[in-house]
C-alpha cells in the first residue's frame, strides 16, 4: 500500500505547531513555535496577541516542517488541521492557513478535534496501541475519561463538572507566586516535597466518573490566605508535592472505576497535564498493582503539537472523512 503523508497544523492556543506524519505514526518533521514565553509577562494567553502571533508563525512553521520531513506539497496526500475546541481568533489562523493551501493545491482537508488529536500522540510513542482502549484526557481546558472505541469513534465516560484539572493546577500555581505556565512550573516545584504533609478538601462523588476540581482548588486558597494571614510561611516545595499528589489521586480513582466497569485493561494518558511526574508515578504504581497496561506520550508529545493533529487526521482521512473550504472553527467542539 503507497505511504500516507498528512501535514497537521496546530495553533488552538499559544502553540503554533506543524508536522509531516507518515501513515498516522511515523513523524517526519515536528516544529513548535511556542508563544509561552511572550505571554508569561500577563500571567496566561492574551487571546488577540496570541492570534496575532500565529498569523506570523505559521506559514513559517508549514515551510519548516516540510524541510524538515524532505519533502513538497506534492507529496503530501492531505492536510489535518484543528479546528476546535479552542480560542477562537487562535483557531482560525491555523485553519485559514490549511485552507489556503487546500484551495491552492487541490488537497483534501480533514478537520481535526484537538482531543482526538492529544489521544492520538499515543499513536506516534506506541506504535502496538490500537482502540480500544482507555484514555484520560487531561490538558488546560479539559478532564475526562473517554473510551476509545476505534481510531475515530470515542465516548466520554466521565469529565469534569466545574475546572480542569489544569486550571486547578494553573490557578494555584499563580497564587503561591510560581507564574505562568503554571503546571510545569508547579511540577519543577513539588519535587522530592511530602506528599501527604498538607491536607486538602476533596469533592466525593458517587455512582459517576465524572470529576469536580474546584472543591480542592478552593480549599487550596482558604489553606494559602489562613496561612498569610497568621504570618506562616508555606513550604513550597511540600504544598505543591501535596497538592498534585492528591489532584492525581483524584484523577486515579475514577479511571480505575471506569477500568473495572469497563472491564479495559489499556489506559493511556493524554494532554498537557499528563506530562505532570506526580500523575505519571501514580498511574505507574496503580497499573503495576492492578495489571493494567499504562501508555502515555513522550514529554513533548503531551502538550500541544502538530504531530499529534496529523496522526488523528490520518486515521479520519483513511475513514474518508473530507471537509469543505467552509469549515469553520468552533470553540467549543464537542468530542
Ligand atoms: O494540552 P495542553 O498543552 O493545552 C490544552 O489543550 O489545554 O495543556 C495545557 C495544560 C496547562 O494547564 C499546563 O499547565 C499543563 O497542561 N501542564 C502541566 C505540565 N505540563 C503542562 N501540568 C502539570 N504538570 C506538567 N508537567
């Protein structure tokens, strides 16, 4: 069979990301011009700057990745491109950009959901996995157990009620003074700390998978301003330890439930905060004890990239998904 190339163009937040993939695994190229540096100054993602900065990145980045992976537009069979959920203005300049070469070329346009995209990196590290299989998506915006049924058909199981875990992550790591991007900071922050010095609230939910963060994000806060305001200091290192410690329990519990009810033995982790080492050496304990098998991407792999995007746009593409020069990127796409 002749070999697949998919160019994936990624720009839903401050990353604008291209790759060549061949045959939804192998990655040719893979370039990421990231905006996280330019943004720290705000504390998080300007929106309109963040737009703004992808229209000059990214034919950039389309040139790049095409260098990198030795190859034309010619020999690239189609062109995947998220087109949601994500910031709006951000969205559409990846898109635009697609679509441009679309009309230009005559290549077809597949569509892409960022999650699909996230589950999908497990595609490039584990080139054994195939659905079905588990999946917790956890990044910025999302939290949720997902079942992965084929390489294009998924059902949530279970997601968040109020925050992602990310921003329960983000939002308390600004507080405590650690700034923005806030998780790997955070990460960086809480190593070799006590994981069980510092006590939090938890939300306990029963019969559902469904998770609520803002509970322990809350009673973070009240544990941080009772503390400034008897003139403690608080220990950094171990609150941070503490409180990644007990989001992963969090996070842990539910996929176990959704394991056994299941009855799937394949978990993989996907999004940003899946690079998180607290989460990682959790899961890794968990499925040794329980004989589940664990995947998760390679560092770079979990947060956003174009890889990822060109690997669910081939698996959509090979289903004979098309999508015309009107589509339009939605903010809040539905998996
Ligand atoms: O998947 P992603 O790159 O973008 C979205 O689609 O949302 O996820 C971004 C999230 C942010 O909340 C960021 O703080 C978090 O992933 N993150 C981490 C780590 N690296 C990134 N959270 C915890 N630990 C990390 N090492």
């Amino acid at each position: 069979m002749k070999d697949v190339l998919v160019l994936g163009i990624e720009s839903s937040c401050d990353e604008t990301a291209c790759a060549v993939v061949k045959n939804g695994r192998e990655v040719l190229s893979d370039v990421i011009a990231s905006q996280a540096d330019f943004h720290e100054q705000f504390g998080g993602v300007v929106p309109e700057l963040a737009s703004r900065m992808h229209v000059d990145a990214v034919y950039p980045a389309i040139s790049k990745a095409l260098l990198d992976a030795n190859c034309t537009l010619e020999d690239i069979d189609c062109v995947a491109v998220t087109y949601g959920p994500g910031l709006v203005g951000a969205l559409l300049v990846g898109l635009s950009a697609a679509k441009g070469l679309c009309e230009v070329t005559g290549l077809p346009l597949v569509g892409v959901h960022h999650l699909k995209g996230h589950i999908a990196a497990n595609y490039l590290c584990f080139p054994e996995l195939e659905p079905p299989f588990l999946c917790l998506c956890v990044s910025g915006g999302n939290t949720m157990i997902v079942r992965v049924d084929s390489y294009t058909e998924m059902e949530i199981l279970g997601r968040t009620r109020d925050d992602a875990a990310g921003e329960a992550i983000d939002k308390i790591a600004r507080v405590i003074g650690l700034g923005y991007p806030g998780g790997p900071k955070m990460d960086k922050a809480g190593q070799g700390g006590d994981t069980t010095r510092y006590q939090f609230a938890k939300t306990h939910m029963t019969d559902t998978l469904d998770f609520s963060f803002s509970g322990i994000k809350t009673s973070a806060l009240n544990l941080i301003n009772g503390m400034k305001q008897k003139g403690e200091e608080i220990d950094v290192k171990d609150f941070t330890a503490s409180y990644q410690q007990n989001i992963a329990d969090i996070l842990l519990s539910n996929t176990l439930k959704a394991a056994e009810t299941t009855g799937l033995d394949r978990i993989c982790l996907a999004g940003g905060v899946s690079a998180n080492s607290f989460l990682r050496t959790t899961f890794d304990k968990a499925a040794e004890e329980k004989g589940l098998k664990l995947y998760y991407p390679s560092l770079r792999l979990c947060t956003d990239n174009g890889a990822m995007i060109a690997s669910a746009g081939y698996f959509e593409y090979i289903n004979g998904t098309r999508n015309g020069l009107d589509l339009n990127a939605c903010p809040s796409l539905k998996l």
